[in-house]
C-alpha cells in the first residue's frame, strides 16, 4: 500500500547557491535583494546574473496599492519562482507561499497524504495542500455504517485519501478513505443518501468572493484602451477578473521589455 501513496506535493527548495536562471524551478524558494522599485512592481537581484520580477499583485496576500510602501531599494526578500523563461532570460517571482497541489496537478485516482481540518455531519475536511480542502463524505470514511464522522476520525488525524473527482469551477474535491481499506467480504449497504443532500446544501451556501476594485493603475489603463477594449460579447465593461489579466499581462510585457533593454 504505501508505494502506491503519493505523499502531498512540496514546495522547491533552491540549491545553495544558484549560478544561473538554469538552475531554477517553479515553485522554489529564494532570497533575493531588491534592486528597483518602480509604479507596477520591483526588479530582485538573485545572484544569477539575471534580475527578476516581481509584480506588486504579487507581494503579499494582501492588497499593495503602492510598491514603495512594502519594498526599498537595498531589501532582502524571501520570493518564490513562479514562471521562469529561459529562452527569454525572464523570472517572475511571487511573495505569496505557492501551495504544493494546484488545480492542475489533481487528477482522479491519486492519493494523498492529509489532516482532518473539520468534521460536518455529512464527512469530514481533509487538508492535502491544496488550494482547497478536500470533502470525504460520511459513506467513503469506512465500508462500514458511520453515523457521524467522529466515528471513524477525529481531527488531527493523517490519512490517506484518494482523489474520486473535483472541479476547479465549484472549487470542490471529493476524497475517498474508503477506497483505500480492504473490502468486506459482508459489506452492508450505504445508508447516507440523505446526507448527500446535505453536503450539496452546504456546497451551494458557499459564495466564491466578490473581485477586487481596479486600482488606480488599473483604471488609468481601462481608461487608456477606452473602445478599443471589448468584452467577450461585444459590448464594453469586461469582468473585472478578464479586465485585470489582461492589464496584468500588458505591465509584465513592460516589465519584460525594460528589463531586456535596461
């Protein structure tokens, strides 16, 4: 059982002295000193002959409106790798901890290593790293009967689960103890069909956040590309999460551009 285990994906540890951008991978983590300052975000030096970016949506989880107001010229930074390019010569950074299982690494049938966060009457909360925790509903805790989850775990506990499905647009995962243990050779029917609307109640109770305001760099560029930008339909006011990717990309171009010609 415990080779088929894939243990919790874990964030990149840097080699001790990185020589060049060859040397680096998504995810690692790095020190770096803070060369330049500027509107959109900041330039770190990593010691690789190469100065990477920083964009300031990436310097804390929470919202930075100016850039000079967290990062000096001269600072010491703990960064991660979040794109590199060697063709291009580019490195983009983030100040925000990456987690070690995205939506793209999920795939059904996979298993884990996790902790319960939390238990619901309908199952319990397993934590695998991911950007959401995942649900095992009370009838895939054990082929036996389980009137509440605190009969077959607790909080705390490392378990193993495997991944049944999930679905990034309802940020939802669906695990399985269950699918793990040896199987009964008398096993009594699932009596949980009541609970499974229970937990879809509690899934649909959940409201994804609201965007953030533009900034105000945001809406100099929005008012910058006026009718030239058009939303999906045609018609103008894109959503704000498009809206915002695209500024973002444009400011990374120039960043890009700058630091190539700089």
């Amino acid at each position: 059982m415990s080779d088929e285990l894939t243990p919790t994906a874990e964030l990149t540890t840097a080699p001790a002295t990185p020589q060049s951008i060859g040397d680096l991978k998504r995810k690692m983590q790095l020190t770096g000193t803070v060369k330049r300052v500027e509107l959109y975000g900041a330039f770190v030096d990593l010691g690789i002959g190469t100065d990477a970016i920083l964009h300031i949506s990436q310097i804390g989880q929470d919202r930075v409106n100016r850039v000079s107001d967290v990062l000096k010229e001269g600072q010491s930074v703990e960064v991660w790798v979040d794109r590199v390019n060697p063709a291009q010569n580019q490195v983009i950074l983030t100040m925000v901890e990456p987690v070690g299982v995205e939506w793209g690494d999920l795939e059904e049938g996979q298993v884990y290593t996790g902790k319960v966060i939390r238990l619901e009457n309908f199952g319990a909360f397993v934590d695998i790293g991911a950007e959401k925790e995942g649900l095992v509903h009370i009838s895939e805790l054990s082929h036996d009967y389980v009137k509440h989850p605190s009969e077959a775990i607790r909080v705390g506990d490392e378990v193993n689960v495997k991944v049944l499905n999930f679905s990034k647009r309802k940020r939802r995962i669906n695990l399985s103890v269950k699918a793990l243990l040896e199987r009964p050779v008398n096993e009594a029917p699932a009596r949980s069909s009541s609970r499974v609307e229970e937990s879809q109640d509690y899934y649909e109770e959940i409201e994804e956040p609201e965007d953030e305001p533009l900034t105000a760099m945001e809406m100099a560029f929005r008012s910058a590309l006026g009718d030239n930008y058009q939303g999906s339909k045609g018609k103008k006011g894109p959503k704000k999460n498009n809206f915002r990717h695209k500024i973002r990309s444009q400011q990374e171009d120039i960043l890009s551009r700058t630091l190539r010609h700089g």
